[in-house]
C-alpha cells in the first residue's frame, strides 16, 4: 500500500471520527436541553398536559427550539436547583411560558 492511500484512509477515519463525535454530542446536549425544560416548565407551576396537547405544539416546538440554543444554561441549572433565587427572567421562554401557564389549567 503507498503512502497516499494510507493517508487518504487515515483522513476518511479521522473525518468520521470527527462526525460521531459532534452528533454524539448534539445528542447529549438535546437531552440535557429536554430535561431543563421539562424541570423547568414543572417548577413554574405548568401544567405539562397544557404543553403537551395539540392545541400548543408549534408553541412547545418554538420552546424547544429556543431552550435548545440558550446562551444562559448555567444560569438556569443553578435556578432549577434552587441555588438562584427569583423569576426565571433569564430564560427567552419566560413570557411564552407564563402566557401558557394563564390560559387555562395553570397548576398552582
């Protein structure tokens, strides 16, 4: 085998290597974003059947979307363990969440 080959394989091995390893973690970082909402929407009093009916799936999607990209998740980690006192102010989805929380069923 020529050196050209075997570099051309070292390079096909690296660049998968690279790409597990970048799905491996969006992966993580998806779960541990679902997780933060779920405690989230559970410790501002949301009723989860109201985020989880039909009526509100674009909203919840958008919701999702937004928590997934937060610049402010250790910020949120220590106000979901109680070690950050207040309203939850930093979160983009504060406003959503309370005008869910007021339409209808608000668990409280």
């Amino acid at each position: 085998m020529n050196m050209s080959l075997l570099q051309i394989i070292v390079a096909i091995f690296m660049a998968t290597a690279a790409i597990a390893v970048v799905a491996s973690f969006r992966k993580a970082r998806h779960a541990a974003s679902a997780r933060r909402l779920l405690r989230m929407l559970e410790r501002v009093g949301l009723d989860l059947a109201i985020a989880s009916s039909g009526d509100n799936e674009s909203v919840m999607k958008e919701i999702r979307r937004r928590c997934r990209t937060c610049a402010t998740e250790d910020l949120c980690e220590r106000w979901l363990a109680g070690d950050v006192h207040g309203d939850n102010y930093f979160c983009p989805n504060s406003s959503v969440i309370v005008a869910l929380k007021g339409t209808r069923g608000a668990v409280g």
